[in-house]
C-alpha cells in the first residue's frame, strides 16, 4: 500500500483531527495489519493534543511488519519522541513524572534517533537550563 492510500490519511492533513481519529479506528478495525491506520492515528491525536495515545499508535506501527505499508520507520521514530516529549512537557510541574515519561522512548527505541536527546530534555524538567551552541568544524 502506499502511502495516503487511507481516507483517515487526507483528513489528518486538512487537519480534520476528531474526524481522522474516528475514521482511522475504523480502518484498524476492518484492516488490523495496517500500519499507516495506527500512524494516521497518532497524527491526527497530536493534532489533539493526546501526547500519550499517540505515542501508543506510534509504537503499534513501528512494531508491525511495514513491508507492505510506505510508512517511513525513520518518521515513525521521531514522531514518538516527539508526542512523548510533548506528554512530558505536560508533567513539568512533576519532574520523575516527566522524565519517566521520556524514558518510555528508550524502552521502545533503544537505539533510536534520539536516545541522546532523553538527558538533554530530563535536565531542561530537573531545572537545569542547557546552552546549546553550533560548532563550526
């Protein structure tokens, strides 16, 4: 299948959100193997503001045999770091919580993209402010 081949495909990009999540769901239910369904999910519930449930969609469809779907797995990687990082920030009042919450990328993604972002982000909800700068090797 390639991808956008998924009604819930265009209603996440016109940014058609509750609409995506129901009709997505529905694709799930009538093709269960489908990768793009769970990531089409997880979009259109950032779109939301469902950090955590989409995480979940994303996980699902990273962890599902993408042989015959164009969902790029590169993609699906930053997508979860993403929507975690935004259910952490939601936490910020509560540090572990926060943090814990960005873990859960490590445990899915052990050598993912952005393993090395995790401490970096921990430290930014601890208080300590991190100075980033450009090297100009």
């Amino acid at each position: 299948m390639s991808y956008g081949a998924l009604f819930s495909s265009k209603l996440v990009v016109e940014g058609r959100f509750a609409e995506a999540v129901e009709t997505a769901t529905k694709e799930i239910a009538t093709q269960p193997d489908e990768p793009e369904a769970y990531f089409n999910r997880g979009q259109a519930l950032v779109g939301l503001e469902r950090f955590e449930e989409a995480a979940a969609d994303y996980e699902k469809a990273l962890s599902m045999d993408d042989s015959a779907s164009s969902v790029d797995p590169e993609t699906i990687d930053d997508e979860i770091f993403f929507a975690l990082r935004r259910a952490a920030d939601g936490k910020r009042g509560d540090p572990a919580a926060a943090v814990s919450t960005l873990e859960r990328y490590r445990q899915v993604l052990p050598r993912g993209r952005h393993v090395d972002d995790i401490a970096k982000w921990a430290d930014s909800f601890n208080g300590v402010e991190t100075v980033w700068y450009r090297s100009r090797e």
